[in-house]
C-alpha cells in the first residue's frame, strides 16, 4: 500500500467550493503538490493536480491508478484538513461509498501504463 508519510495543508478563504490545497509525502521522498480540498453540497473531497489543456478543459496530471489507492489518499488528506481546520469533513469514504476509477483516467497508456483492473 501507499505509504504516506506528510500531509501538508494550506486552508483556503474566500472561495465557493475551493477549502484548501493539500501536498502529500511519500515514503519521505517524493511531494505530490496542489491537490485540492473542495467542497460541494455532498460534503468534501480531494481533487488531483491538474493543468488547463489548450481548449480550456482541465486534465489531472498525477492521479492513482486504482481506488484502494485513490480512497488512502483522500483519506488522509481529509485527516490532516480536519486536525488542519477542526472541521469535519465527511468524505465518500465515510459514508461507505464504493469508489469507482473515473474512465476518463483510464486512458492511461498515454503516459506507458496500463490501468489494473479492480476484482468486483
């Protein structure tokens, strides 16, 4: 599994749905910067790096490729927000909904990988 070593957060005010932004360190070696803590009316979640493509869309740039994955890191950049802020934040994960890989980083070969299939 992911181990995360830091979370690093930086609250956010004055912004509808952006919370804060989040960097997280793993195995005390390698810092994945500008994740986002977002809220929205189904409570908060974690949104990857992302850059504004040429037509104005925006594409993640560093993502998991697998939702046990996905589901680790968002929860534990929700903790540090939570001790960050003293807000609860109440993810998907809380609630027990099953994360689903977002098909639109299935496309993964791209960069010469490819995405593992999930056992149902």
């Amino acid at each position: 599994m992911l181990n995360i070593t830091d979370v690093r957060i930086s609250k956010v005010e004055g912004d509808e749905k952006l919370r804060a932004f989040a960097s997280l360190v793993i195995d005390e070696c390698f810092l994945v910067g500008d994740l986002r803590v977002l809220e929205n009316e189904e409570g908060y979640y974690v949104a990857m790096p992302s850059k504004r493509k040429r037509d104005g869309s925006f594409k993640d740039i560093a993502y998991s490729l697998n939702t046990a994955a996905k589901d680790h890191i968002e929860e534990k950049v929700l903790m540090a927000f939570e001790a960050a802020t003293g807000r609860k934040a109440i993810s998907r994960i809380e609630q027990g909904e099953a994360g689903q890989v977002r098909p639109d980083l299935l496309s993964v070969e791209e960069f010469g990988f490819s995405p593992k299939s999930t056992p149902n």
